[in-house]
C-alpha cells in the first residue's frame, strides 16, 4: 500500500494518530485508488462530512496526514470515529451520490439547501371537458401537468390568464356533474358553459389544444390557428362562431401586448443568481416557462463557511491552482442538490461559472441536453440582472430580520440572567397542554434555537392515563417522556448516580445526535401550578430546577402583561409590554399553544368520525366523507375499497374514486 499508515510506527508519527483509533486509520490506509463518495461520523452516529474524490485515497488520507490546528476542519476532523465509503464508476456517479447523500443526511459541514414545498404545477385534467386547477404533489401520466411555477400565485394568475383568454373550466368535477343552470363564471365570460352544453367537445378541445400551445410558448401558432379558423367560419356565413374567434384573438393580443416585457425566444430557461455577504448566502432562481417569465423563489444556505473551508482544503490537496470563490461553490451546491427532484429545463443562465462535469452529470440525469450560460446578452442578460438584484434584496432583508432575532434572543437572555455558551445555539423548549373537556389530550413541545422556530424538532404527545382534564398529570407524564432517558444519559456522561424514577421515558426522548443536551430554558404554559408539577418531575430526574420558567397569564388574561413564574423560588417578573424578550416568548408559548390544539382537534376528528383523512382530499366535504365512511363501516374499509367500490358511492366520480383511491394507499 502507498499509504503512510500501513505500519503502526507510520501511524505513530501522524498529526492525528492520538485522537483516531488504529481501525480508522488503517480503513484509510486500505482505500482504493478510484472515485468514490465518504462519509464522516461522530460518536453520537450524526453525520460530520459528506464529500466526493477522484482518488478516495488520496483525498481521505489528507484530512489526517496534515495538522489543521484550530480551524473549524481541524475541529471537525478530531470528531470523527467512524467512516463509509462508497466506489463509483465515474466523477459524476460520485457527484450524483455525493448531493443525495447530503440531501438525505444534512451534514454539519457540507452546504445544505433546505428543502421546500414541493413545487405547483397548473394541471389540465383528464375528462371529456379537461378542467384548470392549481396542484402540488406527485404527478402521473393520466393529467397534463405545465410548470413547476416558483409559487401558488404564478399558477393562479396563469389559469386567470387561460379564463379570459380560452373560458376553460375550473370547477371541480362534483360540482360540474350537478349543475342545472350555469354559474357566475358564465356570466362573466370566464368559462364556455360545457357543465349545460354550451359548448360542444369538439369546440372545446380547440380551446384546451390552444391553451397547452399557449403554455408551451407558441403563440404565434395560436394565433394563426384562430385566424384560420375565424375565416373558415365566415366564409360558411357562420358570423356568430366567427365572432367569438376574433374576441378570442383580442383577448390574447391584449395579453400577449401587456406582457411583451416577458415574452422573449426562449421558452423554458432557470435564471440563478448568487450573493454571498457576512457568512450568508442567497441564490434566486427565477423561472422562464413557455416563454414567460413566471416569478423567483429565493433559498438560503446553511453551513456556508465550514463547508467553503473544507471545500478549499480539498482543492489543496489535489493541487488544483484554481481558486474557486464561494458564490461559485454554492450554486453547485443549490444545482447538484435542486435538480435532484425538480425537473431541469434545457438552458440555466448563471451569475457564476461552475464545472463543466456537473453540468454534465446533471445533463445525465435528467436525460437531456443542458446548456449552462455565463455572462449572457440581450433578454438574458436583462433576467440575470433582475435575478442578482432580487438576491441582494432577498439577503439583505435576512441579516436585517437575523439581526433583530439575535437582539430578540439577547434580550430573552439578559433578562433571565442566562449565560449561555453560545448565543446561537440558545435553546428554548415549551410545552402546552390541550384537550376538550378531557378529551383526546395531547401535549406539545415547541423548539426554540439559532433564534427561530425549529419546525422538524416539534413533537406532539398523546397522554393516556390521567384523569380526563387533569392538567398537572398531563404535564408530569410529558415532562417525564421528554427528558427521562435524556437524564440517564447525562447522568452516565458525568458518572454520576442514575436519577430517580424515570417511568415513562423512552423513545419520546430528544434523539441522541443531540449529544445528551439539554435545552438552555424549559417553558411550561402556565402559572405555579404547571411549574411546581415541572420542579417535581425535574427533582426526581436529577435536573436544574433553574431552567424551568412558566408563563402565567396576566390581569383579565390580556396579551402583553403575562408574568414568568421561576421554579427555583425567585420573584415573579414582569418584563413590560414592550419588552422583546416577552414578545419572544409570547411567539414561542403561542407556537406551542398551536401545535398543541391542532394536533388535539386531529386527533379528536378521528376519534369521533373515523378518518380526518378523507377531508383532507380535495372534493371530500362532510357530507361524503359520511357516506363513505357508512358504506364501508369506517376508514380501514374505505382502504380495503377498490376504485370501483368508491365510485358506486353516491356523489362519488370515477375521478374522485381514483384520488380516494392514491391518497389512502
């Protein structure tokens, strides 16, 4: 082996042969020569690092080879206990497999893009009398599907645009199989009237034909198809259908004139700008479909800095002379990670140049041709600089919000005469009790830190077990569930004796990736009552009662004069209200009081009708989810149904039948 690290002598004179263990470094020394993909791992199992290498070798056995002092990778290179790896074929294998594993795994030090909605699409359904509708989730082969759009508002003023313009529908089909008499959108010359026969298909299907083209940019070819056709009609002296064509051609001309900023040659094109400022970065994607351009979504990286240093470091040890600046570095990042599930058009015009081999491993992927433009002219170029513009926009209001978050955060802790480590990483849990009159009770825990919410770590919980409406029981059992194992661990890192009863903890417990940590505040809604069930359970847990705070509500309960209530002894305090620190945690008792009441009205809806899960498909109202559910005696029936089965239901479509259908399965 080539290695230095094949001997345990080689090892001994190594930077880091006295963090690592001898199995780490000889699974270095034994990697192969080829490209492939590795992974970094904590003692915890969180994920470090994710990277890519032409020579996994060499690129592995650098990061222990050279002493990197105190940076951040050195920090993170002492962490590391346990490495995978995986051989690919090719640099681009590797880059594919390098950007699923950080979506999948979101590590600490790699450029992460968070992931967002999925994207809307205006979808054309499949019916004899094709209906208009905003979507968003999976698609299939059945439905004509144009977009994504960068928001619900493109797809809406879109299908607007189609009802003046083409007058297709957009009622659902329930409600078009049970008209009699057409409705306002008639009226108004925004739909052809097909639900009462106004129209005929085949003068329908014109109109859906020209709507798609309009989609797909070929107004040209519309306009030509209309004119044809506004002739042919009045040269039969058939003066009213030919009427109704030239309305249609002025419609589009109107539009097509209002929007001639828009409308440029290309048809499908992503417009992706970057601006990187004070550690943070914003890339704007602006989307150009069929020709028009539809609106931008801005995104926000996570973990900018670590990752440009590791990034620099690897570049280093392959001795490329090439400096690559960290705008460049994050939009590979937003691209190899963006276009993993989101359809690429043929043509990206960028801020900053990228490698070659990403564009082509992407091109791979999405089986296409792409073309990726640098320092573009004419319509282009006017895009981009919309784009750029948007980005400095975008990233200025962030550090502008993140700056009152940081002054809001500060605020709380000073206020509470809290010392935190880091003021980053202040971490405030609140917990909320909701039931109705004792039924289905749920608890919730809300996650503060890095000075906002933290959505992914909410977690509600079902109390059983207590007398229905007991309050205090609810919050001794959730308190125990939430920090009982976590206690046993922090009690075992300290070799200290293992806490009291901690009945109850379990898998509810904050994961262990956490490293044992407890949170640096713990907000309970509600007065002394709340907070002496919070001592007691904290005192048989062996944990400081000094992070226990409850929120007692003020005179007349009004908002803005809550007092916090210390389960330490100390005197009540009143912050003011205009104080930051109580407006934030007004924000974080109100999440929780959310999370908390919607979970329980979920709950309760399931328990009383058996499926809250048939409303939440669209076209499913009370009525029919009862009929449904009495046809089939409940929601696992409705499971058990066929298609068929569901749309002999009555009010129930075939159309409808199938989407029951794919949502419960």
């Amino acid at each position: 082996m080539s290695c230095k690290w094949v001997n345990r002598d080689a090892r001994d004179n190594s930077p880091m042969s006295d963090v690592h263990s001898d199995q780490l470094l000889s699974e270095v020394a034994a990697l192969p020569n080829l490209p492939g993909v590795y992974r970094y791992f904590d003692a915890a199992g969180a994920v470090l690092y994710v990277g890519k290498a032409r020579n996994l070798k060499k690129r592995v056995a650098n990061y222990f080879q050279k002493s990197h002092g105190g940076t951040r990778i050195g920090h993170m290179i002492s962490k590391i206990v346990r490495m995978e790896t995986t051989v690919v074929r090719s640099e681009a294998e590797a880059l594919l497999l390098e950007n699923n594993l950080i979506k999948s795994l979101k590590p600490r030090y790699n450029i992460l893009f968070r992931d967002d909605k999925s994207y809307p699409y205006l979808k054309i359904a499949a019916h004899t009398f094709p209906r208009l509708a905003y979507y968003r989730g999976a698609t299939d082969r059945k439905h004509r599907y144009f977009g994504p759009y960068p928001s619900a508002w493109a797809v809406k003023e879109s299908i607007q645009l189609l009802q003046k313009v083409f007058k297709l529908r957009t009622c659902e089909d329930t409600v078009y199989t049970n008209r009699t008499r057409p409705c306002l959108l008639y009226q108004i010359k925004r739909c052809t009237g097909p639900c009462v026969g106004y129209i005929t298909p085949e003068a329908y299907a014109h109109d859906v034909a020209n709507a798609e083209a309009f989609l797909m940019g070929d107004t040209q070819v519309v306009l030509s198809q209309l004119e044809s056709r506004m002739t042919m009609h009045a040269e039969k002296l058939q003066f009213e259908q030919a009427a109704e064509l030239r309305n249609q051609m002025s419609a589009l001309s109107r539009v097509l004139h209002q929007q001639s900023i828009e409308i440029a040659s290309d048809k499908d094109v992503d417009i992706l700008a970057v601006q990187v400022q004070g550690g943070r970065a914003c890339v704007n994607l602006a989307m150009v479909r069929g020709g028009r351009h539809l609106g931008d979504r801005a995104y926000f990286p996570v973990h900018v800095d670590d990752a440009a240093q590791m990034y620099d470091s690897e570049r280093e040890s392959e001795g490329s002379p090439d400096a690559v600046s960290v705008a460049s570095q994050v939009l590979e990042a937003f691209i190899a990670q963006h276009y993993l599930d989101v359809p690429v058009p043929a043509t990206l015009v960028l801020s900053e140049q990228v490698g070659r081999e990403l564009i082509e491993a992407v091109s791979q992927q999405a089986g296409i041709r792409i073309t990726a433009v640098f320092q573009p002219r004419e319509q282009r170029r006017h895009w981009l600089e919309m784009a750029q513009t948007n980005a400095q926009l975008q990233l200025a209001r962030l550090l502008a919000e993140e700056g009152s978050q940081q002054a809001r955060t500060r605020a709380l802790v000073d206020a509470l005469e809290l010392a935190p480590d880091d003021l980053d990483s202040f971490r405030v849990e609140c917990f909320d009790i909701s039931h109705t009159a004792g039924e289905a009770t749920q608890a919730s825990c809300v996650v503060f830190e890095h000075h906002a919410m933290q959505n992914r770590e909410y977690r509600r919980y079902n109390i059983d077990g207590i007398t229905p409406g007991d309050d205090y029981a609810a919050m001794r059992q959730v308190l125990h569930r939430r920090y009982g194992k976590l206690a046993e661990v922090i009690a075992a890192e300290t070799d200290a004796p293992p806490p009291g009863d901690a009945d109850g903890a379990g898998s509810d417990a904050p994961p262990a990736t956490k490293a044992a940590r407890m949170p640096d505040l713990v907000l309970v809604d509600g007065g002394k009552g709340q907070v002496s069930m919070a001592r007691e359970v904290f005192g048989e847990l062996g944990l400081p009662l000094s992070l226990i705070v409850g929120v007692e509500k003020g005179e007349g309960r009004k908002v803005g004069l809550e007092e916090l209530v210390f389960a330490d002894g100390r005197e009540k305090v009143y912050l003011g209200k205009d104080s930051a620190a109580l407006m934030l945690v007004a924000q974080i008792r109100d999440e929780a009081h959310r999370f908390a009441i919607t979970g329980m009205r979920a709950k309760r809806a399931k328990v009383r009708v058996g499926g809250s899960q048939l409303e939440d498909i669209p076209g499913i109202g009370p009525k029919r989810r009862a009929r449904l559910l009495q046809r089939f005696g409940g929601i696992r029936g409705v499971a058990a149904a066929s298609v068929e089965d569901i749309a002999s239901v009555e009010g129930i479509a075939a159309d409808l039948a199938e989407e029951i259908y794919r949502a419960l399965h």
